[in-house]
C-alpha cells in the first residue's frame, strides 16, 4: 500500500488560474499571497531539451510568440512575452524553466503538483528529465501527474521515491489496471461527468483522486464529500485561506 498523498485541498490550476498568466512564476506570488498551500503547473520540452512551464504545444494562445515549443530553443522562449495576452500587468512575464518554477515554489513554501505533458515523441525522455529535477526533492513537497503512461514509467524509473498520479478524462472501467500499467498511485480525472457512484470504488480501494477543473464552491463541496482528495481550480479568490 503506497503512502497517502497529503494533497492541499484546493489547487491553483496552471498556477494562477483565472487571476494571473497561466504557468508563470507571478501566478504562484498570487497563489500564494491568496493563502493557496499548492499549485499545478504544465511541464514540456524545448527543441534542446530544457523543461519549461507551456501547456500548449504551440505558443499562439499564451505567448507573443508562434510556432511549436518543440521546435524552440530555451533561449528563445526565454525571450517570449507570457503575460501580456492575460493582462497587459504581466506584459514581462516570461514562461519561467522548470528549475526556476521549482526553486520559486521552494521559496513560497507551495507544495507542486508537476503535470508531465509532453509534446508528442517526447512522452520517455520529458518524463526522465522531470523527474531526475524532482528526485532529491524531499517527501510531501512533490507530485507528478501525466495523462502519458510512458512519462510516468520513466518517472517511476528515475525517481520512484515522488508520488505519481495518472491523468485521465473520465474514470476508466479499468481504473486499476491503468494505475498499475503507469506505476501510479492516485488518480486526477475530470470533475465534469463524474458521479459519486464512480467516485466510491476508488475511495473504498484507498485510491486517492483529486478532479480539474472545478470553478464552483458548490460542485467542489460535493466532491469533497464524495470522497475527493483536493480539486484544481482558477477561482482561488472563492476560498478563504483556512479553507485551501
Ligand atoms: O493536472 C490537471 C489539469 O491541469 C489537467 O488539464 O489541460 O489543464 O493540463 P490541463
Ligand atoms: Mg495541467
């Protein structure tokens, strides 16, 4: 039986989510200035191989940049805008690396849940280079999820000690065999479609699930009593700070 995950109940989706540019360093100052203990953030690869926060594959939506992140160099990216299409505030705030996200969550004293998400082809090494970053990181601080089995093979391989969680959008028929399959321990699926009666099974079976992306007190209470381990969310202003 794998320890229990201590999740923060509620989590700050791509960082800031509604309230700062998603996956930026300024995104988790907010988080946590708003009293949220823990933050979600997308990790991909660079054409040279530097892990950076992006959730997209390209850089259109969130950048002032274009083209495929795949195909960049971490020095470009580094010089891209990613700020300034959430708010002209945030006009200088770039798409941080993954060590920077890391040492800036150690500083903030905010638990990360570190969301593998690789271009496609790089599902095997994105998982190794996340992981070999996070696998000194003492226990509690840390948590990998990945809707690729690949990466989360590899990240058990490199870094068996960081909890692992599977991503998924609805919950499988065979959800323990998928856990299995990708050496994981929790799952993290959709809120939308899920029904306590799907949820029961996971919480009897002690499998932790947390659910993306819950943007309402309402539906986050029903989860929680459900069984729910935590939710992530873009609304951290509906939360006081006792309650995250
Ligand atoms: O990790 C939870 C959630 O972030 C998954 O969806 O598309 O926002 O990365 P997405
Ligand atoms: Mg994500």
């Amino acid at each position: 039986m794998p320890h229990l995950i201590r999740y923060p109940r509620i989590i700050a989706h791509r960082c800031g989510g509604a309230l700062a540019p998603e996956n930026t360093l300024a995104g988790m100052r907010i988080a946590a200035r708003l009293g949220c203990r823990g933050v979600e953030f997308d990790v991909a690869l660079t054409a040279d191989g530097v892990p950076i926060l992006m959730h997209d594959a390209t850089l259109e939506r969130t950048t002032n940049g274009a083209g495929f992140l795949a195909t960049k160099t971490a020095a470009e990216i580094a010089c891209l805008d990613a700020g300034g299409k959430h708010h002209r505030a945030f006009a200088v705030e770039p798409a941080p690396t993954f060590q920077a996200a890391l040492q800036t969550c150690a500083e903030l004293g905010l638990w990360a849940n570190v969301e593998i998400k690789p271009t496609p082809g790089t599902e095997a090494e994105t998982g190794r280079v996340v992981a070999n970053l996070v696998a000194g990181i003492g226990p509690g601080t840390v948590l990998l999820s990945s809707f690729s089995v690949l990466a989360l093979q590899q990240a058990l391989h490199v870094a068996p000690a960081i909890p692992r969680a599977l991503l998924t959008e609805t919950i499988p028929a065979d959800w323990r065999d998928q856990l299995v399959a990708a050496g994981a321990s929790a799952l993290h699926t959709a809120a939308s479609g899920i029904t306590v009666d799907l949820i029961a099974p996971l919480c009897h079976s002690r499998i932790q699930l947390a659910c993306y992306t819950v943007n309402d007190r309402a539906t986050a209470a029903t989860l929680f009593a459900a069984g729910v381990s935590a939710i992530f969310t873009d609304r951290l202003d509906l939360w006081m700070p006792e309650e995250m």
